[in-house]
C-alpha cells in the first residue's frame, strides 16, 4: 500500500513537472523574435500563402487555445514539420534516438567501469596517497571541457594512430563491428567526464557507509577487511551510487551535444546544433521536449527503484 | 582554534585572482593584435618571440588566449552574479514566505532542473540570438534555479532558529529579518555554490562558444580556438592545447577553491568530516 501511495505520488509530481515542460517549450517558439511564418516560409513568402500557413498552424487563434492544441498533438506524437525540409518532426526525432541513447548507454557503462572500482578504493585508503591521486585525477577530470577531450582522442587514437575512425556512425544493428568502431572514442569522451563525476560520488557514499555502526561492528567481529567492503559497505552504498548512476545517464542524454557535434555523431544533440543554426523551431522545440521527457522518466525509474530497494524512503 | 589553511585552497584561490588579474589587464598584457594577421608568420610553434606559437593566420596564440580568458572570465562572473542575486532573492523568500509561493517558486526550478543545462541555454540562444550578451542572460537563467534551491534550504533551517523567532515575536519588519539575520547566515553554502558555478559557467561558455552560439568572431574566445585549431591539430599541436590548458587550469582553480571553501564554510559536512576522522 505503502509503495502504491509512493508510486502515485511522484508520477502526479512528474506530471506537474512535466506540464510546466510542455508550457516552457509551448513559449519557445512564441518568444522568438519576428515572426516564425514568415521565417518558415523565407523565399516563399507572399500574404496569400502566408496567411494560409498561419491559419494551418492556428498561429490565428488566441494563445490559450493553441496551447490547449499543442498539448492535443503532443500526446499524439504530432510535433508539427521541420522548417528546413518539411519532414514530421516525431520522425525526425526517431530516426535520431537510436545514435543518442546507444552514445549514452556506452559512456555509463564506460563510467561506472572506471568509477566503481576508483571509488571504492579511494574510500578504503581514505587519507593516503593514492585516495589522493584519485581525488586529484577525477577533479582534473570534471575540469576538462568535453570537446577539447574528444579533440585530443581524435588526433590520438585516429589521425596519429590510425587505430580508429575520426568521426561518424554506423548502425548498431546494420553493422555491429563498424557501430563499436565508431563509438569507442565518442564513448569514452562521454565515460571519462562522467567517471570523472561519478568516482566522487561512489568514493564518499562509500566513506558515509564505512563510518556506520554496522561496518564498525563487522570489523570488530575479526571479518576480513575485503569482505566487509564487499559485503557490508558496498552493497549499502550501491543506493546512492545507483541515485547518481541514473542522474547521469538522463544528463548525458540531455548533454552530449557538443560530443555529438565533434564526432559528427547523428544523434538528438547534433539535431538541436544543426536545427538552432538553421532556426528550425519546431525541430528545436521537439527535440528539446523530448530530451526533457528522457530526463523525467529516467528520474522518476530512478526514484522508484530507489524506494523499491530502501523501504526508509518511501516511509519517509 | 584556528584551522590550518589547507595549501590547495590557498594555491587554488592564487590561481583564481592570478585570472582575474589577468583578465582585468589583458589589454595590457597581450604582446601582439589579436587580430595581427601575419601570414609568413602563419603555424610558427612555440618560440621567444611567439610563446604559444601562431595560428593559421600567423596571429599570435598567447594574445589570443589572454583576451579570450578575459571574455570567459566576464561572462562567468556577471552571469554567476547575476544568477546568485536572482536566484538567493527568490529561495529566500520562497523559504522564509513558504506556503502557495515557496510551493510556485520550487515546481518552476523543478521544471527548469528538467532540461540539461547547455540544452536549455541553447534554446535560449536560439531565440535571443548568439553574442556576448545573450551568452551572459542564457548563463545566468540557466544558474538561477541552483542558487534558489541552495538559499531555499539554508533559509529554510536558518527561519527555524530561535533568534529569528525572538526577533520576530518583538515585531521586527521581514525585511530587516531577512537583511539582519537571514542572509548573514546564508553566506556560506551561497560563496561556495559561486566558486563551484565560476567552474561550470565558464565550461558552458566554452562550450557555447565552441558552437557557434557564444562569443562571435572576431572577439576571440577560448571555446572557438579549439574549434577552428580542429583542421590543424597535427600540423600544430599549440593550437587547442593552450586555449584547452586555459580553461583546464582556471576550471579545476574554481572546483578545488569551491570543495576547500566548502570544509571550511560549511560547518555540518566538517564536523562530520572530522568526526569520520577521528573515528
């Protein structure tokens, strides 16, 4: 009953959150100066077929009432078309999905690679040496601007090297050798920066967990000192770790643009680059919701295991 | 007792005003134009009279880097300024009013948590415009919420307190409250938010810049050198590694300032630091 009244209760906030979404991204295209008929029809422009293409997309009728239809379509999946080319944004959005997500799915998995077992160790040599060098190393880490490593990786691993192509994209499912070609160094781009973040995290839920009573008891009772870690600190620090772990993967869903970009990656983010160049509103706005739509869900499944696998917080 | 200065604060803040000075006296500082454009002179590496060498037009790399940290450093100051008045004037009075404005004022930060920040400032530039100036607004909204939610909870624990009570009971006006006992005790977690936001400010103009979308040509800025040194990264390496090392140095300054002032600012995380250590 509990975990319903849980459940029930952070699906109606995301849902609160989420129209707040819908009215942010409804304003987008309202606040753009000029007006986006005209900038949609550009060259094509004359008042007959201006008015025209204002009355299709009811850009006529009061604001309350277009948003009211803005909703109607978006729970449909009608985003509207593409300014550039016409095509349905909903369409556009789902041929570039695939590229974001597997970017995602392998830079946490790249991260957590790094970051468990970085984090784990600093914590258990908390105050020496190499806690320090894995301190050190992972600030350095979260300093680095994203592109500039990517750069570097490319001039690396693919111009000096030869080892790996400097950009693009093959899909995973057309050509999985030519996909793990072309996503090991976008990937690691992505992982290290947010192994970076995530070594900080794991390190210190770690630390909170060891100075409990039961770890101290644990110890006190002669068990191993590697058993304890194993058993008794990590398994209880994993709550946290998984918090972050989810926290990241929706931020790099959201924030791999710029990689996207560097390694002409066809993803989300290089669609909001090349759609905001090209002022293709509609595009932007689809895109925008939808990585704001990712970010929630991923939130909310986050949350809910979250209090599946610690019954403090949904009692809390 | 007086704590002991931890040295990587100390080196870190150094590092921190050594930038700010720099950026100040750019103008000052940089040897050459940073526009000269000195063709014969174009890919020359680094040397006594060019010390970050040239670029493809021959302009010289260090003046570029200078000007280019002093237009970072102005967007990541006046839009964290701006973020942390914004942002601290609506947490603390969504904190201290509470009821349906505190309840307002937080779905709108949750709402604009949703989006990752350099998409929302994206979608910010693309209806502003890019240039120095949107660059600072679309820094600045995209802060706002993280301040709001930091002086929100402070507030929140500090209007708790009996001195607030007692000062409230003998009929002391909100605002002398806020001004007198509120806010003097609300400094720290809002200094160390700051130091911790310079650090990501000046990541999120770089990489707005990087873009396209930031600072435009032909104001140099630390994000468009590593863009334009792409063709040429293996003919001359100096090309992205200065303006990258730049932003490196003054980020990760800005991060350990933020994690050394946060031992010494915030109370509850030292005593809980200390006592682990004792333990």
């Amino acid at each position: 009953m509990t975990i319903l009244r849980f459940l029930a209760r952070r699906l109606l906030y995301s849902l609160v959150v989420l129209v707040g979404v819908l009215i942010l991204v409804f304003a987008l295209a309202h606040l753009v100066p000029g007006d986006p008929v005209r900038i949609a029809l550009g060259t094509r422009y004359t008042p007959e077929a201006y008015d025209a293409l204002r009355h299709a997309s009811g850009l006529d009728r009061p604001l309350p009432a277009q948003f009211v239809s803005y909703l109607g379509h978006a729970a449909t999946g009608n985003l509207g078309v593409s300014f550039r080319n016409g095509d349905p944004v909903a369409q556009v959005l789902a041929e570039r999905l695939p590229a974001t997500v597997s970017l995602a799915v392998v830079g946490i998995v790249l991260a957590l690679v790094v970051a468990l077992p970085a984090g784990i160790y600093a914590a258990s040599h908390e105050g020496r040496l190499s806690d320090l060098i894995v301190r050190v190393t992972s600030q350095f880490g979260v300093s680095i601007p994203d592109f500039w490593l990517g750069i570097l990786l490319i001039s690396l691993f693919s111009t000096t090297l030869g080892w790996l192509p400097t950009s693009g994209y093959r899909p995973l499912f057309d050509d999985p050798a030519g996909w793990l070609r072309h996503v090991i160094l976008p990937g690691l781009t992505v992982g290290l920066v947010a192994a970076a973040i995530m070594t900080r995290y794991v390190r210190s839920a770690v630390l909170e967990v060891s100075a409990m009573g039961y770890v101290r008891t644990a110890r006190s009772k002669g068990l191993p000192p590697r058993v304890v870690t194993l058993r008794h600190v990590v398994r209880n620090a994993l709550v946290p770790i998984l918090t972050i772990t989810g926290i990241q993967l929706a931020t790099i869903l959201g924030g791999v643009i710029v990689v996207e970009v560097v390694f002409a990656w066809p993803g989300l983010g290089r669609l909001v680059y090349l759609s905001v160049a090209a002022r293709d509103y509609p595009v932007i706005q689809g895109a925008v919701l939808l990585i704001a739509v990712l970010f929630l869900a991923v939130n909310l499944v986050v949350d809910v295991l979250y209090a599946l696998v610690d019954p403090r917080i949904r009692l809390s | 007792m007086k704590r002991p200065a931890n040295p990587v604060t100390v080196l870190s803040a150094g590092v921190v005003v050594a930038a700010v000075v720099v950026a100040v006296g750019a103008g000052w500082l940089v040897p050459y134009g940073i526009n000269d454009v000195d063709v014969p002179q174009a890919l020359r590496p680094p040397s006594g009279a060019h010390w970050f060498g040239t670029d493809e037009l021959g302009r010289d790399v260090l003046s570029r880097v200078l000007t280019g940290l002093q237009a970072s450093m102005t967007v990541a100051v006046v839009s964290v300024v701006c973020a942390a008045v914004v942002g601290t004037a609506l947490g603390v009075t969504a904190g201290y009013r509470g009821g349906w404005l505190d309840t307002v004022v937080m779905r709108v930060v949750d709402v604009m948590f949703a989006f990752p920040v350099l998409l929302l400032a994206m979608a910010i530039v693309a209806v502003l415009g890019p240039g120095l100036g949107t660059t600072i607004a679309a820094i600045s909204i995209v802060y706002v919420p993280i301040f709001a939610r930091v002086a929100r909870a402070s507030t929140l624990a500090v209007r708790e307190e009996p001195y607030v009570a007692v000062s409230r009971t003998l009929g002391t006006g909100t605002a002398y409250i806020v001004a007198r006992h509120v806010l003097p005790n609300i400094t720290g977690p809002l200094i160390v938010q700051t130091s911790l936001s310079l650090a990501f400010a000046i990541l999120s103009e770089a990489a707005l810049s990087f873009l396209g979308l930031g600072i435009q040509p032909p104001q140099p800025s630390l994000g468009r050198m590593i863009f334009d040194s792409q063709g040429f990264v293996t003919l001359a390496w100096w090309m992205p590694v200065f303006p990258g090392v730049a932003i490196v140095v003054i980020v990760l300054a800005c991060n350990l300032l933020g994690d050394g002032l946060r031992d010494v600012l915030d109370p509850k995380q030292r005593t809980m630091i200390e006592a682990r250590r004792r333990s």
